[in-house]
C-alpha cells in the first residue's frame, strides 16, 4: 500500500519539477521538430501531387501533339503516294507511246525494206526468168 509520509511529498515535487524541466528541455522541442517535420512531409506531397498533375497534363498535351502529328504525316503519305503514282502512270504512259511510236516506225522501216526487198526480187526474176527463157530457146 501507499504510504504518505515526507518523502512522498518530495519524490512528488522532484517528479513535478522533472516533468516540467522535461518539458521545456525535451518535449515542446521535440514535438516542435515533429510538426515541423509534418509540415515539410505535407509540402513535398503537396508539391508532388502539383508535380504529377503538370505531368499528366504535360503527357496529355504530348499525346494529342503526336496525333496530331501522326496525322499530318499520315496525309504528306497518302498526298506523296497519290503523286508518285500519278507520275508512275504519266511515266508509263509516255512510256507507252514512245513504244508505240518506236513500233510503227520499226514496221515502217520493215515495210520499207521489204518493199525495197520484193523490188529486188521481182526484178532478179524477170532478170533469171529471162536468161532461162533465153537458154531454152538458144538451146
């Protein structure tokens, strides 16, 4: 049990004055330190979450850029295809008529000299049939 004598009283005035020297010394400092410290815990957060929403919003802003940009270049695609293959089929059909002029002067040129070539012969055959007539009767 609990005895109240003298010393009971003095061990309670050096808890007293403990606690109280304790408190000025140890606690309020400390408990000082720890708001402080919650305080700056807050300000980074607060400062990351303001971080991760310039983030996102940078990111989004990115995004619809490189759409944007996806399309532009999807169209200089399709507009260069569209011209590379206008000036294939204009190349093909130029092509094709130089061909074609090439051809008909080739078979003018073949008509000519077969021409020249049948001239030739008709007369190497009056010539030989002439000689042959000439020897038969001669003979």
């Amino acid at each position: 049990m609990l005895e109240f004598n003298s010393w009971f009283f003095v061990l309670l005035a050096n808890f007293l004055f403990l606690i109280f020297i304790l408190n000025i010394i140890l606690f309020k400092p400390l408990a000082h330190i720890l708001k402080q410290r919650q305080d700056t815990i807050n300000d980074a957060l607060h400062t990351a979450k303001d971080m991760n929403a310039k983030k996102e919003d940078a990111l989004s802003k990115m995004n619809a850029e490189l759409q944007q940009a996806r399309i532009k270049a999807r169209e200089a695609y399709n507009t260069l295809r569209e011209q590379g293959l206008s000036y294939q089929k204009d190349s093909i059909s130029k092509a094709e008529s130089e061909a074609l002029v090439i051809i008909e002067a080739a078979r003018a040129e073949i008509r000519k000299e077969s021409e020249k070539a049948r001239t030739a012969l008709r007369s190497d055959i009056d010539r030989f049939s002439e000689e042959i007539v000439n020897k038969l009767v001669k003979v």
